[in-house]
C-alpha cells in the first residue's frame, strides 16, 4: 500500500477532477457521479484497476438484468434488480474516475467500457420482452413491440452520441477557449427521462406488471422523442461544423 492514497485522499482528488456537468442530467450529476467517486476510491485503495471496475460493472448489471428474464415479476425482484442496476451503473461512473485519478486512461479501457455499455442497453429491453413474453398478461401480441422500440432508440441515442462526439473537431492545440457558459440545471431537469438512473427505476414497478408495463412504455415514448430531437441536433452541429472548416 506504500505510495497509494488513503481513501480520503483518493476521494478529494477525485472530488476535483471532474468531467463537465454540461450535457449530464440531474440524477447523473448528483447522484451517479458521488456514488461513482466512492467507489472509485475504494477501488483505488484496495488496488483495483479501472478494468476490474468495468469488469464489475458488467457482472451486477448482467445478474439483474438476467433476474428480470428467469424469474416471476414481485416486489423482491424489482428491489434487487433496482439495486443491482443502480450499482452497475455507479462502476460504470467509477471506471473513468478511477483511470484519471491513476493517469491509466487508454484507448483499450474505453474500448472495454463502451462495449460494457453496449451489451447492457441491448439486453436491458431484450430481457423485459424475455419477461413480458414469459411472465406477463399482455392485453395484446402488440405489447411485445414495445420493448424493440424502445431498444432501437436507446442504441441509437447511444451511438450516435458516440460518433457525434469523434466527430466533432477538437480546438487546435494552444487555441483559447472561449468562457463556457455554468451547465444548466434546466436542461439537466430535461434530460431526465433519457438518463439511464431514471430507466433503472422503473424496475422498481416490477411488482405490478400493468405498473412496469405502463411506466415502462411512457420511459420509452420519451426515448423515441429524444432520439428524434437528437439526431436533428448533432446533423445540423456537424453540418454547421463541416461548413466552418470549409470556409477556413
């Protein structure tokens, strides 16, 4: 343990290293994000690389998410699938705190942890049509589309974020950054219902299947309409920044 901070240590360091709260939602900002720096200290502390933090991540997420496909819906079941989310979404935050702090940001870890990412969004919706087929009264075969629509727009808002953030050019080295405006608590508020906190608690309605199934397909309506909304903001701030570098 020589030369490795203490917890409290680990955990003011972390404290003022964080990413921008522009484009986070409320409950990313002031709830995941806390919760991911304890963890990542403790993390830290004990010696844990930001890929076991991954790898962590990816094992509580996928034990709940197997839960909601094996078995019956009930209170019990929608209390540890909630926690379990609730924590594999906590490391998820972890893993990138726990690479700054240590300086061991690398391509292969980011790799790792939008692959992590990308498996636990599609078997998310892939599970609860797992579970509406198996477990659930449906009023209709209709239903069962609901969890497909709902998965291609969370994919969808996923990679294209991702893609709209590579392709976005970066400032040139030494260029002065122009004063960023505070993040606002307004769009932080909007941003709620695409927040993936706010998706893990809707299985806490899993112990009442019209409950879930409702509130369930509302959170995904929401989707839809976000992805719409976002898929026009990023073509157009490509565009725009296409345009620029033209010109220049």
């Amino acid at each position: 343990m020589e030369g490795r901070p203490g917890y409290r240590e680990a955990l003011e360091r972390l404290r003022s290293a964080q990413k921008s709260a522009k484009g986070v939602s409320l409950y990313s900002r002031y709830v995941n994000r806390p919760l991911g720096r304890v963890l990542a200290a403790a993390a830290h502390r004990v010696g844990l690389s930001p890929n076991h933090v991954t790898a962590l991540s990816g094992v509580c997420s996928g034990a709940a998410l197997a839960a909601v496909a094996l078995a019956s819906p009930s209170w019990p079941l929608a209390l540890t699938v909630y926690a379990g989310l609730v924590l594999g979404f906590a490391l998820d935050s972890a893993d990138g705190q726990l690479a700054r702090l240590r300086g061991a940001a690398n391509p292969a870890g980011e790799w790792l942890d939008h692959v992590v990412d990308c498996a636990k969004i599609t078997a998310l919706h892939a599970v609860v049509l797992v579970s509406f087929f198996r477990f659930h009264e449906l009023p209709g075969d209709g239903w069962l589309l609901v969890p497909l629509g709902f998965q291609l727009a969370a994919v969808v808002i996923f990679f294209g974020g991702l893609l709209t953030d590579k392709l976005t050019p970066r400032p040139a080295p030494g260029a002065r950054a122009a004063h960023a405006p505070a993040p606002s608590r307004l769009r932080a508020v909007a941003l709620l219902p695409v927040d993936y906190g706010v998706l893990c608690a809707v299985f806490l309605l899993l112990g009442d299947e019209r409950a879930f199934r409702l509130g369930y397909t509302a959170l995904g309506a929401a989707y839809v309409l976000f992805c719409v909304a976002f898929l026009v903001k990023w073509f157009r701030e490509l565009s725009a920044s296409a345009s620029s570098a033209a010109r220049s």
